[in-house]
C-alpha cells in the first residue's frame, strides 16, 4: 500500500494506537518496548501484512532528527545535576574516549573479516559506536531498575551525551570514504570544530532560553511547552548552521534549564515525557516500515559475528580504559561495559551513508540494523538480572525509600503526611481516580504488605494499605480525610 495524503494520517494513528496498546504488557513477557515497535513497523511494511511502500531514507533522516532531538531534550531536562556532577568525569569519558576506542576496535575487527576498507570499516564501527539514549532511558526507568552508588546516573549520562561523538565520527569517516584523497589528519579540524562550538552554543542558549521562558510572561500555561520546543529547534539548527554539533548543544541546554528554577516547569517536564515516549515510538516504527527483512537475512550471519564482538570485546575495551583512571569496583566496570544498548540512533546515523551513495551504503545499514535489534534483544532483556547477578541493584525496599526520597527532593516545600485505608472506609476497594482527591494532595507511594508500591490513577486500594499523601498545605490533607471518610449506610 502507497502513503498517501488521504489516508496517511488514518495509517500512522492506528500504528501509533496498536504500538501503545501492545506496549502495556510487552514488559509482561521480558520484550523490551522499542523493541516491539519496530517490529510492528516491519510488520505494516511493504514486506509484511500491512504491505505500506516506504524506501525513503530522506525522510526517514528527517524524522530521526526530529525524534533525537525530543529524546535528548527530554533526557537532559529529568538528568539530576546534583547526581550526575559526582561522576561528571567518568560520563564524559565514557561518551568521548569510550566511544572512540569502540569505534576503533570494532572498525579494525570488521576490516580484518570483510572486505570492506579501512575506512568504511571505521564508519561502521563509528555509527554502532554509541549507547542508544531512547534505548537506555526507555527500558531503565520502565523497568525501574534501582542500581547501587552512581551507576544510574552514570550510564543516564554517558547515553545522553555520546551520540554526539558517535555522529562526529560518522560524518567524519563517511567524508574519507566519499573523498579517499583526503587524509585521516583532515578529520581533526573538523571534530574540535564541531564539539567546541556545540559546547559553547548549547550554554548560551540554555541561559538565553531561561531568560525567554522566566520573562515571556505568556497568558496561557499551555503555551510555555510550545516555547521551549521552538527555543529547543532553534537551539540545534542554529548550533549546526554555524558548524557546531547540535545534538550536544540540545543536550547540554536540557541539563541545564532542567536544573533551574523555571516557570511552569511540571508542566514543562510532564509534556516532553510524553513527547519523548511518543516520538520513540514513531521513530522506532519509521525505521521498521524502511527496513527490508529480505535484505536483512543475507547479513545476518556477519551481523551476529561483529554484534557479538561489539557486546563481548569493543564495548568492554571502551569502557575499562575509559574508566582505569578512577577507582571503581570491578562489577560497576562489568555493569557499564553490558548496558552499551544499541538502538535506533545507530540506525538513524546509518541513513547517511544510504543518502551520500556510497558503495557498501545498503549492507552497512541492513549490518547496523541487525546489530541494533540483537543488542536490545540480548542486553535490554537481561539487564535487571545481570544487575542481581553482579550484585549492582539495591535491594526492593531500599529501592523504593530511595525514589522516595528522590521524588521528594524536588518538593522542599511540601507537607507529608501517612494515612491507612481502614476496612469498610470509602476508599477501600476503590481506584485513585474514583476519589475525588483534591487537585494539590497526591499519593506518592503505597506500602502494602510490607512492599512499596508506586501508584497511578488506576490503582484500586485496599484495607491496611498504608498511603504516603503530598501537599502543599493542611487543607489539603485534611480534604484527603474527608475524601477517604466512612462509607454511608442505609
């Protein structure tokens, strides 16, 4: 079937609703979500049952910028700076000098096994080169995998900020594959360039957007997210006009505004979460419906070969000379090197060898494709158990007092109180959303025999459960009383 203007809208909508409906209970049955997505964009493609025609790596380009930028963005404004300036040195080598050595070695592994030349060997190490920031984002907070000391905020850091040295390298090796004239010195000039230049605008930008947004002085709440998309664009378009890296420069502005006091700013947050999640999804179907599965299979016996080196030897090189300059335990070493998720950035970086032509354009994508599907297949679903084997995850209920106690250190100001369902009281057997709550009161956690629960509106209460309440003043706790009172009779 041919996307066309009439019924594009009808065809993207009911992929976008079957990929949240499956997505719910995918987790269920240890299927990562991204995962799943592209699968059901393979499965709507022109070689599945949806039988939808697409082979436009342009447009498929197109939205992967469009969806890097909001998955970035969203990341940099939830990264903690409190959290991640500890381990401040060890991200940005693992994002600088870790994705260089992985790049490296896989590019020299794949020149010695293939036919390829050096130089298309190093492009293909480069675009697999960098941790997936949707893939790692996704899958540790839907799975709320709770780590032990920094490694959180350390793998959220890495992920979040190395797809712009991986997108450096891409371009620069693409350039000495397209000009074979040029030597690999020229590509220096270019990488300072691009990294320099994208430090320094995404800085201030994101102190000439905090100034915008807290002075606007809009009419409307609702327009302030609008703002901060335009000033978010406006922030990696300019960076790129003026040749520096806009991905870095995004991602620098979101760790920033997302650690200052801006108006509107729940508001802000919860509009590019689910920004964030929708255009994961999006992008995830888009490079499914432009994948060829027919083309996949010839390549997958070299693509598992180099995914297995990737996984097993390049990532881990990276990751233990990157960090043999701090004192770590070794587990937290293993721990890192084994969250390297590829995902759909890899993908997205490997539409650009398809849209400069080269020779090998076609096989290095269907390689990255495949290596990207068996990294999240393969890493995504074990990571909770390797971090129980490797002793890395906190125990449930230390787990649980340490969201807590997160959740409440953006709230300095709130009043906590703890209340207990008793039997035959309204609440009992209710859900949250059938309450009434009063708009400034919310359950932040729910302790039930002896486990912590995080609630959401569905959530049906029952006797004895123990309700950990948030307010910004005794009335509402008070309300709360009145909402949870004694059932009527009679």
């Amino acid at each position: 079937m041919n996307l066309t203007i009439e019924n594009i809208l009808f065809v993207g909508s009911i992929l976008l609703f079957v990929s949240i409906v499956i997505g719910k209970t995918s987790y269920k049955f240890g299927v990562p979500t991204l995962l799943l997505f592209l699968a059901i964009g393979m499965l709507a493609g022109s070689e599945g049952i949806g039988g939808i025609y697409f082979d436009n790596p342009q447009i498929a380009q197109f939205i992967g910028i469009v969806s890097l930028n909001f998955i970035l963005f969203s990341g940099g404004l939830d990264t903690n700076w409190k959290s991640a300036k500890p381990i401040l040195r060890e991200g940005l080598l693992l994002s600088t000098l870790g994705v260089l050595l992985t790049a490296v070695s896989l590019g020299v592994f794949v020149w010695y096994i293939t036919d390829f030349t050096i130089y298309e060997s190093m492009l293909l190490g480069s675009i697999v080169s960098s941790t997936d920031a949707a893939a790692v984002f996704s899958i540790l907070r839907s799975k709320s995998l709770a780590l032990k000391t920094n490694l959180r905020p350390t793998l959220e850091l890495e992920s979040g900020s190395n797809d712009p040295m991986a997108y450096v390298l891409t371009i620069a090796f693409l350039t000495l594959v397209v000009h074979q004239d040029q030597s690999i010195w020229s590509i220096i000039p270019f990488f300072l360039q691009q990294m320099v230049l994208g430090g320094i605008a995404g800085l201030a930008f994101a102190k000439l957007s905090k100034l915008i947004i807290n002075k606007i002085n809009l009419d409307f709440e609702g327009l302030y997210p609008g703002l901060v998309i335009a000033l978010m664009f406006i922030t990696f378009s300019a960076t790129d006009f003026i040749g520096g890296n806009g991905f870095l420069a995004i991602y620098i502005a979101a760790v920033y505004l997302g650690n200052q006091d801006l108006i509107h700013k729940k508001s802000i947050l919860k509009i590019y979460d689910g920004l964030a999640w929708i255009m994961q999804i999006v992008l995830f179907l888009t490079l499914g419906l432009l994948v060829f599965p027919s083309l996949v299979l010839p390549v997958m016996g070299i693509g598992l070969l180099i995914s297995l080196f990737l996984i097993v030897v390049a990532r881990p090189v990276g990751v233990f000379i990157s960090l043999a300059f701090f004192k770590m335990k070794m587990r937290r070493r293993f721990y890192i090197s084994w969250v390297g998720l590829r995902g759909a950035v890899p993908i997205v970086f490997a539409t650009y060898p398809l849209l400069a032509g080269i020779e090998k354009a076609d096989m290095i994508f269907n390689i990255v494709f495949f290596i990207s599907v068996t990294s999240v297949l393969i890493q995504g679903t074990t990571l909770s158990v390797v971090a129980k084997w490797l002793n890395v995850a906190m125990p449930e209920e230390k787990k649980r007092i340490s969201e807590l106690e997160m959740f409440l250190s953006d709230f300095p100001k709130t009043l906590m109180k703890e209340v207990t369902v008793y039997p035959h009281c309204y609440a009992e057997n209710r859900k949250i959303v059938d309450l009434g709550f009063p708009k400034n009161a919310i359950i932040a956690m729910i302790k039930r025999n002896g486990k912590y629960l995080v609630p959401n509106g569905s959530t049906t209460l029952t006797a004895n459960d123990s309700l950990v309440v948030l307010s910004d003043s005794e009335e509402g706790l008070d309300e709360v009383k009145n909402c949870m009172m004694v059932k009527q009779t009679g």
